[in-house]
C-alpha cells in the first residue's frame, strides 16, 4: 500500500488510497492558518475525488498549537459539503482544541469523536468503516 505525502508548513498530509484514509499530523509545534489550510485542503479534494466516495481523515492533535479562524472555516466548508461521505477522529488534543473540535463537529455536522490515544481513534475509524 502507497502512502502519498504532503507537506505545508508544520503540516503532513497523508493519503492512502486502497482503505481511502487520510491523516494529518503537525510534524512540529505549530499553528494552522488560512495558507496551510487551502492548500492541505485542495490536496484531500484532490484525492477524494469528485463525487467523492466514503473516506476517513485521522487528526494527530499533538504538536497542534492552535488554529486560526480562516484555519477552521476552510476545514469547515470541505467538510460541510463531504459530511455525508467522511468520518472523523482527532487524538493528543489539547483543551483548547478539543473544545475547537467539538464546535467542529456541530457546525459542520460530521461524523467525529476525539480520542485521548491513537489507538482509540484509528479503531473508531475501523468500526465506522466496518458498519
């Protein structure tokens, strides 16, 4: 299995194309702004596809500082318009951004959950794309 990589900033993207997972990982301590967001956010268009079919996108939150507004309405409108083709699970998040997730995850209407541990996460994904 191929793991396609991006990288923007303090971000990696990653996209495996077989199981249609993708993660994002802050790959040092660091915050998401509107040039980050765009661009991480035209690559997973890209790779989805249009019309997009189900997908899972893992959020490694631990070197995640903050993220800004245009950080999160860019993430918002993709996931807005993919809400019924996408799950979501973010892990090693902070309070600050639990509570930015949480806000997410009622805006946008997605199907997520945080997870304190990696694993936790990456078997809510499976159960969600096992039925």
């Amino acid at each position: 299995m191929a793991v396609q990589v991006v990288e923007v900033g303090p971000v990696a993207l990653e996209w495996e194309a077989e199981t249609r997972a993708a993660a994002l990982r802050f790959t040092e301590r660091g915050e998401g702004g509107r040039a980050e967001a765009e661009a991480l956010v035209g690559q997973l268009r890209a790779w989805v596809g249009e019309p997009p079919a189900p997908y899972s996108l893992l959020v490694d939150c631990s070197e995640m500082v903050d993220v800004d507004a245009s950080w999160r309405a860019t993430w918002g409108e993709h996931f807005r318009a993919h809400r019924d083709v996408s799950t979501l699970a973010w892990f090693n998040a902070n309070h600050r951004i639990q509570l930015i997730v949480l806000m997410f995850i009622k805006g946008t209407g997605v199907r997520g959950q945080v997870f304190e541990r990696e694993d936790e996460a990456r078997r809510y994904l499976a159960d969600q794309r096992n039925g």
